[in-house]
C-alpha cells in the first residue's frame, strides 16, 4: 500500500466529505416518523403472537393439569 502523508490524507477525507449528501431536515423528520411507525407495528405483531402463544400453552396445558 502506498502511504501518504497527514496533509495528503486530510485532504482526501476532506473531498470525500464533500461528496457526501447529507438529508435534508424533512427527510430525517420523515424517516424518524417511519421507524417509530414500524417499531409501534412490529411491537403490536409480537405482542398478538406472544398471546396466540400464551392462549395456546395455557390451553394445552389445561387438558393435563
């Protein structure tokens, strides 16, 4: 590998950091509404399978107790 020295290297990132595109504030607003969205689902999801679960061993566990 060939080495560079610090001024070269903080040039480069220096570049690479202005080709990033950074979100605007609207698309942060709105990907941070879409997750608390999906973890709301996904904690519903779970929490009607963890009772289909807890019905059925309850259930099962019924007939031989």
């Amino acid at each position: 590998m060939a080495s560079t020295n610090p001024l070269q290297f903080i040039q480069q990132v220096r570049s690479e950091v202005a080709k990033v595109v950074w979100p605007t504030r609207r698309e942060v607003f709105l990907t941070t509404v879409m997750v608390f969205i999906m973890a709301t689902l996904t904690a519903i999801f779970f929490a009607l399978v963890d009772l289909i679960i807890k019905s059925g061993l309850q259930g099962v566990l019924g007939m031989f107790g």
